[in-house]
C-alpha cells in the first residue's frame, strides 16, 4: 500500500463533527445575541437538552421597541397588498423550510412527526389567510356613515401602532403566528415575546421574516422569562398596545395594571383554538378608527348638493 492511499484511508475515517445551532434574538432585523449575555437551556417534552436559547434582558425588551418604533411609519404608510405580498413571501419562504420547522415543532410539543408536519402547514397556510385579509379590512369595519347634516362622513381603520405580544405558551408555532400576523397584516409593529419553554420555533421564524423582504424592525423576537421581560414593556411609555396570549392569570393581572399607565390597548389572554378557522378579531383588536367628516357644499343656485 502505498503512502498516499494509506493517509487517503486514514482522512476518510475521521468522523465529521455536527455544526450546532446558535439561536439568537431577532431585533431591528439583526440577529444579536442577549445584552446581558445570558441564555437558558431548552429540553424536549421528555427533557432532553435541546440548544441554548438567549435569554433577554430589559435592555434587549428597550431595544426592540425602539427597532420597532422606528419601522412602524414605514410599514404602515405601505400600501395594504405591498403587506399582503410580504405576508405571503413569509408563507413561500416558511415552505422552503417545512423540513426544519416540522423537527423542531416535534420536540418542542412533544409531537409526532405527521402531527408537526400538520401544525406547520396549518402555521403556513395562517399567513396565506391573513395575507388575503390585508387589503380587504378596511372594507369590512370602514365606510360611509348616514348623517343628519349637509356632510360626508367616512370612517376608516388605522393601526394602533407598536404592539408587545406575549406569544403562546404551548403552541409554539401556530399560536405563535396566530397572534403575530394579524398585528402586522393591519400596519402595526411587534416586538414577540417568544413561549419561555418552547423558544426555538419563534427563534427560527425570525431567520425566516430577514429573507421575507419584511423591513427590519416590523418583528422583533425576543426569548427568555416571559414575566422579567414582558413586565418593563407593559410600562413602556412607547407601546401602544399588548395582546397578554401567553401570561397566567396572575401575570396578565400585573401587566394590565402597569399597561394602564399610558391607556394602552389590552387584548386579555382567553380559550383559543389555534387549529380553528380564524375569524377577523385579532386583526381588528389593535385598529383605531379615523372618522372624517366634510361638507358637501352646494351646486348652483338651486341649492343641490354633492
């Protein structure tokens, strides 16, 4: 045997060493990891460590608002199909990747793999749905309204504006999208609280909303202890709204009351199947309504109106 087939031999029995993954925040669309350095191990339904997830800071909670403060009058003043042709990229990029997604949906709830892969495309198809919706609300809870007087009158919705959302705690994925899409189909900006126990999907999701053509700053994905974080947001003088999905009782409690410091909008946490046909509430639940009015004035002598 010569020299050169023995190291050949040699070099193809070194075994490959896997390439983990490092799962970071999404904030102002970077990928940062913790201010504070910190992170927090994530197990399996049987508890077998999955990856370490950053564990976010108040600093990190700041961040995300200003990120998202800053993409809201861009995103909003976006016409309604540009939003609706980026929900949908989301759908088109998330279906590139079902593969990984059905993975870590299976470990994060336990499921089986015809199970995630059914939770995943049901996720896929939430974006789809909402996308359809972007361009058509306005239509449904908008419009011209009768009034005793020589005027028009027309009411139409406009997004409240940046909205913390504490996302599920048991479903990962689909609740996840669930409550986050139809905030941003409406024009608003999010900063996500990701599932304390289950981070990695919403972690993941993040990579996918960087190459959906979504602005950076529109979501912003954040992991770690719900309570420590959700807390300095619900006080954030620069938060308009907050949908309490993923708190207890008690923790929706303490939020409600900090959030009514500057009269922020609350959707309290309630019974929701995430598997069900979504109705239009959430898209509605963090649209305020503009109401015009102005005169008709008159047409000649004769006193006709327009």
């Amino acid at each position: 045997m010569s020299e050169k087939t023995a190291k050949t031999e040699k070099s193809e029995k070194i075994e490959r060493l896997s390439v983990f993954k490092t799962y970071k925040l999404y904030v102002g669309g970077k990928f940062p990891r913790s201010e504070s350095g910190r992170v927090y191990e994530v197990a399996d339904s049987k508890g077998n460590w999955l990856a370490n997830a950053p564990q976010s800071s108040r600093k990190d909670a700041r961040d995300a608002v200003v990120a998202a403060r800053k993409a809201f009058g861009a995103w909003s003043g976006a016409t309604a199909y540009n939003r609706g042709q980026i929900l949908y990229r989301i759908a088109e990029m998330l279906e590139g990747r079902k593969e990984q997604f059905v993975r870590e949906v299976a470990d994060a709830e336990g499921l089986s793999k015809a199970k995630a892969a059914a939770v995943v495309d049901a996720a896929i198809d939430r974006w789809v749905w909402y996308a359809g919706w972007t361009d058509k609300i306005a239509q449904v809870i908008g419009g011209g309204n009768p009034v005793a007087g020589p005027f028009f009158n027309l009411s139409s919705p406009e997004p409240t504006g940046v909205v913390v959302v504490l996302a599920p705690q048991e479903s990962s994925f689909l609740g996840l999208v669930s409550v986050v899409a139809p905030v941003i189909a409406t024009g608003n900006t999010a900063v996500v609280i990701a599932s304390e126990k289950a981070p990695l999907p919403a972690l993941s999701l993040g990579e996918v909303l960087a190459t959906s053509d979504l602005p950076g700053g529109v979501v912003n994905v954040l992991s770690g202890r719900t309570a420590e974080i959700a807390a300095p947001l619900a006080a954030h003088q620069d938060v308009n709204a907050i949908d309490l999905a993923g708190a207890d009782e008690v923790l929706a409690r303490e939020l409600e009351i900090a959030a009514a410091d500057n009269l922020k909008r609350v959707l309290r946490p309630q019974p929701v199947d995430y598997s069900g046909t979504p109705g239009t509430e959430r898209l509605t639940a963090f649209l305020e309504t503009k109401t015009v009015w102005h005169p008709t004035g008159s047409l000649g002598t004769s006193g006709s109106s327009y």
